[in-house]
C-alpha cells in the first residue's frame, strides 16, 4: 500500500482507499495511534471506576472508624451484614464494568491490527454494551 501510494503521489494522483479506509502510516506497528491511546484512557478511567466503587463498597463492611471506638461520634453509616445488603446491585455495576473493560480492550486491539476478528470482537462487544445500557 505504501509502495503504491508513493507511485500515485509522484505522478500527482490523490490517494485511494484500501477496502474503504484511507492509507495509513503506522507508528510503533499501530495502525490508528489516537483512537489507541483514547481507548487506553477509557479502559484506564473504567478500571478506575471499578476499584473506586469496590474501595466504597469494602468500607461499608468494615466497622465504623477508630473515632467511634473511643467513644466518639462517627459520620460513617453504621456497617451492614454483607456487601449485598450494602449495595443490592454491586453484581450488576461489576458485570457492567467488565463489559465496559473488554468493550475497551477490543478497541485498542481493533485499532492497532485491524483484522476480519478484530473488527467483529470490537463490534460486537461495543453493541453488547450499548444493549446492556437500554432500558
């Protein structure tokens, strides 16, 4: 491809598209960088997310702090029996974080070597979670 388009570009041709998509100069064996990166930082921020709503949801099961144990008033709602009970759909967020995390993976894949299966993978699990946010 590159070959040819060096050819058309010294006889003052514009550039072709390959199989709809315009030529591309890869960097670092990538083939789109910025949609990469951006997926990257998706997959970063949702990876964040989790652990953030994980870290809130083991402190609900941990006793009130130190203060309360001296004696003193504690702002911390009191501990509940299970993570459940805590926060019904935790199982939910979870599954929907994972959708989200291999929603993100497939794209960086899809966007660094784009192939027959990694176009479907990232399809289709990009539909999976739009499907999955639907009422």
């Amino acid at each position: 491809m590159s070959d040819v388009e060096h050819r058309r570009r010294l006889a003052g041709k514009p550039p072709m598209k390959y199989h709809g998509k315009w030529p591309f100069l890869r960097v670092l064996g990538m083939q789109e960088v910025a949609s990469v990166l951006f997926s990257i930082a998706n997959l970063v921020v949702h990876l964040y997310g989790f652990d953030f709503l994980t870290d809130k949801i083991n402190a609900l099961k941990k006793p009130s702090s130190s203060l309360a144990a001296a004696g003193g008033e504690s702002l911390a709602p009191p501990p509940k029996a299970s993570s459940r009970a805590a926060y019904p759909f935790l199982w939910l967020w979870r599954a929907y974080t994972v959708m989200h995390l291999n929603a993100w993976v497939w794209s960086a894949i899809f966007h660094t070597r784009d192939t027959r299966l990694t176009e479907r993978l990232d399809y289709c699990s990009a539909i999976a979670v739009v499907v999955a946010g639907e009422r």
